[in-house]
C-alpha cells in the first residue's frame, strides 16, 4: 500500500502532492478497532470507581457543596459545539468525496477550516484569561495519576490521585487533537492561497514545490489522523459510563455526587457561588445553588 | 520534460464486438484499461506517453454504437456514429440542424471522417499544462499551472472555475444541451443511466479529474434527440483563431420557438468558457416572453457574463461571450457587436 502519492514538476523533478488515500480507510480501520477492543476490554476489566461508600462518606464531610457544580461555563460549551460542528463539516466535505459522495466541497471545506481556526483562537484566549490554563494538559506531575489510573483498570484497589478538572485520558486527548488540529489548521490556512477566496491572492509560488508537497501530505495526515481521533472522541461521549462528562458539556454542570465520585477535589477545588439559598460556606446544609470551579 | 512523440508505449489492444465484452476486458483491466472511440484525443495522450494504459479497447467494431435510428418521434444517434454521418443524415438536417452545424464546425473533413459524436462529447481538457502531464489538480495533483500569475492560459476558463482552469473542448456539447439530448450509459454492473446532457458534463467543483459522469468501465453508447426541440430557430457560432479547424474559444448555441416577435421557449448553451458547458438557465429565464430585439440581447448578454473571472490573458472571453449570447437571441445582422 502506498502511503504517499508523488508527481514530476515542471523540471522532472519528483515532488510529493497528497497522501494516499488509502491512509483513510487504515484511519477508519484503526478507529473503529480501537473501538471495538476498548469495548471489549470495558466489558470484561475490573475497572475499579470509588466505592460508594466512600462516595457517601464525602457527600456528609462535604455538604457545603451546592447541588450543582458548573464544568464548564456558557462560552466553554459554545466553543466546544461549534468546533465540534467544524470539524464535521470539515472530515464530511473532505472525505465523502474521497469515497464517491461528489459534491461541490471546497468552499464549504475552507468556510468551516475558518470556523475552526476562528473557535480555535477564541478557545486559546478565553482558556488563557478566563479558566485553569494548565488543568487540561498533562507533565511528569501526572505521572503518578497514570500509574494510580492504571492499576485500577486492573483491578487494584489503589489510594493514589484521582483526577483534576479532567480525567487523564480526557487530557491526553486534548493534547492529541492540538498537536493534530493546529497541523490541520496551519496547513489548511497556507494551502488557501492556492485556491480563489475573498482573503487572499492565489499564488501557488508561495512556496517551493517541495515545501508545497510537504504541507499538502501533512495537512492529509492530520485529516486522516482526525478521522480516528474523532471516532475515539463520539465513542467516549457515547458510552453510559462517561454520558456524564458528554451531559456536562451540553448542560455545564455535573452534581455534587459525581465532582466527589470522579475527582479529587484537592486536585479540582470548588469555588462557591453566593446565591439567594446559599448557606455560608462551613454550613451543613445542603446547598441547591450552582458552585464553580476555582480559576 | 522529456517526451517520447509519435512512438506508442505497448499496451494490449482488444477490439470487442459488442458493448458486453467491451465492459468485460475494462472489468478485467481496471484502471489500466483505456477506451478508444475515433482516437483524435486517445492517441496524442498515448503517443505523448503521458497515459500508459495496459489495455486498449477499440469499441470500432461494435456495430450496435453505430448509426442513426428514428426513436419515438425523435433520432437515436449512436455513439460511435462519425461526425460526417451526422453531418450528412437527412433527419439531422431537417430537424435538428443545429447539431450538424456543431458538428462540422468541429474539425476537418478528414477529422470528421474518423471522430465521433461519442468521443467528442466526452473527450478530455486540451489545457496544455495538463497535457503535459505535469501533476495539476486535473492529473491528481495540488496546482493549477494555468491559473498562476504568469501563465498562458488566453485559451481558459472564465466562469465556474474550481482550482481547475481548463475548458471542455467539446463543440457538439452546447448543441446537444439545447436540444435537451438524452445520454444514453451502460454502467460497469450492466444497467442502463439515462441522463440528460446538461447533466452528462462535471465541472471540477464535482469531480476535478472527470469531463462527464462516466465512472470507470462505464460506456456512452448513444446519444437520444428528442422531438422537443426539433424544427425549432437554432443559433450555432463558434470562435476560433483558425477558421479550417481549432477548438473553440467561445462557442454558443440557441433553440429558439417565438410567436410573432415575441420568445416563446428558449435554451442556450455556451462552451469553451468553463470545464463543462453551461446552460444559461438565468438568460432563459430573462428572454422568454420577451419581444425578440436588440433591448432583450443586450440584458439578456449582460447576465450571462455576471460572475465572470478572466485569468489573465482571456478577459477577451467576457465580451465575446456577451456578444455571442446577444447574436444567438437577436440574430447576427441585428445585434450590434460591442466590446
């Protein structure tokens, strides 16, 4: 299988000009794969959660926690949903006629790469000013999370950290689809002066031929890359288990339950919000207004 | 580039005799198959070397593409049917003479002798950089030689341009839209599609490395002309920079029906402007029911180039398209030639 698809320029020389799209259907092949085995491992793993009892025992020690803890704010999940609907149209326009669907593409393709690219900016800045800047990404200090992570996906029953704001995997994720969609995004932008917008003016000599091959065969990378990605990212806000983080992201609050069953609320502390049935922060009453994460 | 002319790379040529084992060897063959009709676009791709097919099939032999037969009241114009024979048909002549004159002003005698309406409708882009084969967006690659700052491209596109620049060179194309011809396709499965022409030809927003909805393996084996139009006002030109034979820069055709001085119908198709020709629905729709004259040509000729793009070196398309479009509804002698 070729996995890159050359061409000779004007002077006989060769120069790369796409991936193969073969890539698409190993992509698809991949994702769906990762699906199935995760599937199967989840069926037959000992995944161990907090026990309920413990869950219980926090719920009492931790009764000044309102009902309902925000996740993620208004601006967090408009962000989300419109890079969510980009990228759709962005795999749809770009794939569907790979695979015979034709249809006039390429304009909807670099409307939606815009979007992205527009979402993508507002989500660096309001991230930066606004939320934990550092909650999503992952370092050496985690490492002890994997490990505590990963013996309880074998069973053990293990005191090590629980999550932060986001699960490891949640945060892994997100690493995986920066590095890839800001390749997608970068390329796509360079790759717009070749075609005819409102922006720019064509000029296909931005670049050398060489240069022009390369973007064109990473921006296909990152394309089928997102392919699997995004397979991976619907089956995770599918299954039953995580339909609370996917709820969260649609509603933006989890209950109080759930903050204390899944996180450590050392790692992702809550900030209480006054309102008009708030009890004072060391009541023991139970609280029904909304309390958001500390900045 | 270094190209090898006039020596044919080696390839196996079947020549089938029925449209079923033609589709067999293109089966067997895949994408290494090639299809041969007249040869006059198949043999400069070979004889260039830029396409190396493993298998050739020569549908010359396969008598059921040839001929033209009475059909419903209309004519069945078999694929494989010569320009001359559709030039020189009687019921060409007298009721759809539009056609013929499309299909004589496609090429020389000696040309018309060997290509056919199939082959011409479905022949590929003449853009020279493609022909070239060099790795343009229409050869699989990511550019367009033809659209860059400094590129020849006075013979190229200038409306419905997606990344592609090249022109469908067809010049039976426009007639057979304006005639509301029926194309008439052999799948690779075996069924039989029937499209109308109009929608026989994509442009490269649809699919950049077609000229036409044939998918691999499958056939054109006829080309219907219903009686819609037949006897109708027709308007052919067709502009080139030799008169003896040269693919168009513009070409234009018209079906008119008028009561009294008024349009009635009207269907027009240019070519040579866009990678598929195109039917001016909006021009259409402007000058039926309005009196055939000078004021209807000149809004109606005016609409037609709204959008346009000229490249470079082909702005002389826009006008010589508004005036083709004002001739083909008023007439040569009174529509007035502006720039």
């Amino acid at each position: 299988m070729d996995i890159l698809t050359w061409g000779r320029n004007p002077w006989d020389q060769p120069v790369l000009t796409h991936i193969s799209w073969n890539l698409l259907w190993a992509a698809l092949f991949a994702g769906l794969a990762f699906l199935v085995a995760h599937a199967s491992y989840m069926i037959f793993s000992a995944h161990r959660k907090r026990h309920a009892a413990e869950t219980d025992a926090m719920e009492i020690a931790r009764a000044d926690l309102p009902d309902r803890i925000v996740r993620h704010s208004l601006p967090a999940r408009l962000f989300h949903w419109l890079m969510a609907a980009a990228m759709f149209t962005l795999l749809i326009t770009a794939f569907l006629p790979v695979v015979g669907l034709r249809f006039p593409w390429v304009t909807w393709h670099w409307i939606a790469g815009l979007t992205l690219t527009g979402s993508i900016l507002f989500h660096i800045i309001h991230a930066t000013v606004w939320l934990d800047f550092w909650s999503i990404w992952v370092g050496p200090r985690d490492l002890p999370e994997l490990r505590a992570e990963l013996l309880r996906d074998l069973g053990h029953d293990v005191p090590g950290p629980r999550p932060g704001k986001y699960p490891l995997g949640n945060r892994l994720y997100h690493l995986a689809i920066v590095v890839v969609a800001l390749v997608a995004v970068v390329t796509g932008l360079c790759m717009m002066v070749r075609i005819r917008t409102p922006f720019f003016t064509r000029n296909p000599y931005l670049f050398s031929d060489t240069t022009w091959g390369v973007t064109y065969v990473d921006h296909g990378l990152a394309g089928v890359t997102l392919v699997g990605l995004v397979i991976a990212h619907v089956y995770f806000a599918a299954r039953p288990e995580k339909w609370w983080i996917t709820k969260a992201m649609i509603l933006g609050w989890i209950t109080r339950r759930q903050y204390l069953e899944h996180h450590d609320p050392d790692r992702w502390a809550v900030r209480q919000l006054p309102t008009p049935n708030s009890a004072t922060p060391n009541s023991t009453t139970p609280n029904s207004g909304l309390a958001s994460p500390t900045l | 580039m270094a190209v090898i002319r006039d020596v044919m790379p080696a390839f196996e040529l079947f020549q089938p005799t029925s449209v079923e084992a033609a589709q067999a060897v293109l089966d067997r063959y895949g994408a290494g198959a090639w299809v041969l009709a007249g040869g006059l676009d198949s043999l400069d791709w070979l004889k260039d070397r830029i396409r190396r097919p493993q298998a050739v099939v020569d549908l010359g032999a396969i008598a059921e593409l040839k001929g033209i037969r009475e059909r419903d009241g209309g004519l069945e114009i078999g694929a494989m049917t010569t320009l001359t024979e559709v030039v020189r048909h009687p019921g060409v002549r007298e009721r759809y003479a539009i056609l013929l004159e499309a299909a004589e002003a496609a090429a020389s005698p000696q040309i018309r002798n060997q290509a056919t309406i199939g082959g011409n409708v479905s022949q590929d882009a003449r853009c020279w950089y493609y022909r070239a084969g060099w790795p343009c967006y229409r050869a699989g690659g990511n550019i367009c030689y033809a659209d860059t700052p400094d590129a020849i491209n006075r013979e190229h596109a200038i409306l419905g341009a997606d990344r592609c620049v090249a022109v469908n060179p067809s010049d039976t194309a426009p007639a057979l839209i304006v005639l509301d011809a029926q194309m008439v396709i052999r799948t690779a499965g075996g069924g039989e599609r029937v499209v109308s022409a109009e929608d026989y030809f994509v442009g490269p927003g649809i699919d950049i490395t077609r000229m036409t909805v044939l998918e691999p393996g499958a056939l054109l084996t006829a080309i219907r002309l219903p009686r819609t139009w037949a006897g109708a006002q027709f308007y052919f030109e067709k502009i080139r920079d030799r008169q003896v034979w040269d693919f168009a820069l513009v070409s234009v055709a018209s079906a008119m029906t008028t009561s009294g001085s008024t349009i009635e119908r009207i269907r027009i198709a240019v070519n040579g402007v866009a990678a598929r020709p195109l039917r001016l629905r909006a021009v259409e729709a402007v000058a039926e029911g309005r009196p055939r004259n000078e004021a209807t040509a000149v809004v109606a000729a005016n609409l037609a180039v709204e959008g346009a793009q000229p490249l470079g070196f082909n702005a002389y398309k826009v006008p010589l398209m508004r005036n083709l479009v004002k001739r083909a509804i008023r007439g040569v002698e009174a529509a007035a030639w502006t720039s």
